[in-house]
C-alpha cells in the first residue's frame, strides 16, 4: 500500500487513461481497414465502473474508433457532465492520409515525414472533433513513439497534454531514458528535458523501480537485459528476489499490489501525479494477451479497484482527467 509523503498534504493526483483503439492480434500484422471496433461496446461497462469508484478516465481515442458512431453515442454523456476526457491517439496505419508502407518502423509516427504526421493529426484531430463536438486537448502518440519536435504541432492544433512518455522505456526509434517520472514542460528539441516552453505539459505514464535511484535502477536493469546475459535470466531472478523491479501503472502488466508499489516508489520520490495506463481491447475478453477470458476481465477490473481503493486510504487523493491534472499542477505547486 502506499505511502502518504513526507509532511505534504496535498492531494495526490490519479489520471487513468485508456488508449481506446481497433484490437487486432498484436502477434500479427498491423491492421488495415476495415478495422474491428468490437470494444466499443464495453466502454459503457468500464464507464460505469469508474462513476461508481468516483474515477475520471481519459479516454485516448485514435481514427478508427473516431470513426465509429458508437463511441460518441456511448461516451457523450459522460463527456458533457465532465465525467470523463476525449482525447487523441495516433496510431499510423488507421489514420488517413495513409501515404507509407504499413510496416513495424511506419507504426512509429517518429519514422514518418513530419509533414505526413502534420496531416495525420489534423485529420483524427478534426474527426474526433466532429464526432464529440469538443476539440482534443490531450494526447499520446501510439505505440510510445514521441519527440520533441511532434509536440509544436500539438500546440499548433490546441492540444495543451502530452502523455506519450513513458518512463524507462525505449524501441529502436526513440528512448525515453532519463526522462522524468514526473509532470514536466518538455523542451521542443529533446522531450526527454524539461525546456522553457509553457505550452505543452508532459504527464508520463507511471513507469519506475522499486529503487529510490531510479537512473541507477535503470542503468542495471538495460545491462542485464543485453542478449550475452539473457541465458541466464537475470532480469527474472532479480525480479523475484525483489532486488530490482521495474514497476508499471498498468492492470494489464501489474497486480493491484505491484500498482501499489509503483505508486509508492514515485510517491516515496516527492511526486504527487500517477497515470494509470491499459488497452480499451483489454475490455474484450480474447483480444489481447493481458485479457484472455472473463476470469482474467475479473482481474483487470478487481485490481484497478484495489489499488485506487488502497490509494485513497493512504491518504487524500482525487482522481482527474488529464486536462484537469494539468489545471492542478499549474495552480497548485
């Protein structure tokens, strides 16, 4: 269970936010249209979860979700009585002008011309728009891939949230080693540094260590996961002796006491912001590896429960959009 900071009685803030998007098998080739958007229809359920525990999900959605009616017929009340957020999630392939090759590097809108991105965004962003008679303001990049320079045409089509960083994390066309775990003004140059831009406020999901030096925790998890040492599985023996493990925010990665512990390692850090992070597809029992079957639907939905209850009796905590997180921040520090 976490624990309440030292002498800081202000709220901890909890965002949870939902990359609302087509499930397709993940072991296979990335989709082309027409997309499956079976999920949708469990966003009620998770919707009525959330009102009950008092949760205020953001729900990221990308163009084929946008793009099916159902989504704002099934979230548009909630979103007009501020009981949840829509905002954007781009992920390439899905999302018009469909110019490149649809392939592992293209997935990454980090590998596409920055003028193809441009369009893209424009696009979903004037979809969602069209669909939820609201503007986005909020936004992760599918699949993680981020850069500082993508986040000026945030600001040019009025978003005011990033939340594609995630900690600790890297892929063969971005790194976010180093970045903070923590809200931050991302420079434009590097979104891994805090800049002096006053735009665009960076709200990573919750990544960490069980390890107050979290740089040094990661630097010792990168070595031991170098193909020389995997034969000997060092990463899984440090994991289950709890020498070093790396702590995700996510029903989908973690039990309701490993969410805890991340929450507590980046509480324990002086911080006060936590993104909890999962798949709409997650929602729909046999569309991901994380959700195979109504027992493991069970599960998602038991965890996020016992964390956020766990959360609360640790001390204050309200739970927010990503819009309003970014409100309490600014005013609040």
């Amino acid at each position: 269970m976490p624990e309440k900071t030292g002498g800081d009685s202000r709220k901890v803030l909890l965002a949870v936010t939902v990359d609302t998007e087509e499930e397709w098998d993940w072991s296979g080739p990335f989709p082309t249209a027409p997309f499956s958007t079976r999920n949708v229809a469990r966003l009620p359920k998770f919707q009525t979860f959330c009102e009950r525990l008092g949760l205020r999900p953001t729900y990221l959605v990308d163009y084929a979700i946008a793009s099916d009616p159902d989504t704002a017929r099934f979230l548009a009340k909630a979103m007009e009585n501020g009981r949840c957020e829509i905002g954007a999630h781009l992920h390439p392939w899905c999302n018009p002008p469909i110019e490149e090759a649809i392939c592992e590097e293209n997935s990454h809108i980090v590998s596409l011309p920055p003028d193809l991105v441009a369009r893209k965004l424009e696009t979903l962003t004037r979809r969602i728009e069209e669909r939820f008679g609201r503007r986005p303001e909020s936004f992760r990049a599918g699949r993680w891939g981020m850069k500082g320079k993508l986040l000026c045409m945030l600001r040019d089509q009025g978003y005011r949230v990033d939340t594609s960083v995630l900690p600790y994390y890297s892929d063969r066309p971005f790194s976010y080693e180093g970045a903070p775990v923590r809200p931050y003004w991302p420079d434009y140059t590097d979104l891994r540094k805090e800049g002096e831009q006053r735009e665009i406020l960076e709200l990573p999901a919750s990544s960490c260590f069980n390890r107050r030096n979290f740089r040094l925790a990661s630097k010792v998890h990168r070595l031991f996961s170098r193909p020389l040492f995997r034969p000997m599985r060092p990463i899984g023996i440090l994991w289950h002796t709890g020498i070093l493990r790396k702590l995700h925010l996510s029903p989908e990665l973690s039990t309701a006491q490993q969410m805890s512990d991340c929450a507590k390692a980046i509480l324990g850090a002086g911080h006060r912001f936590l993104n909890l992070f999962f798949h709409s597809s997650s929602l729909l029992p046999g569309c991901t590896s994380y959700v195979l079957n109504d027992a493991d639907e069970t599960r998602l939905y038991d965890g996020i429960e016992r964390f956020w209850v766990a959360l609360k009796e640790s001390g204050p905590a309200e739970a927010c959009t990503l819009s309003e997180a970014r409100f309490h921040w600014i005013n609040e520090r």
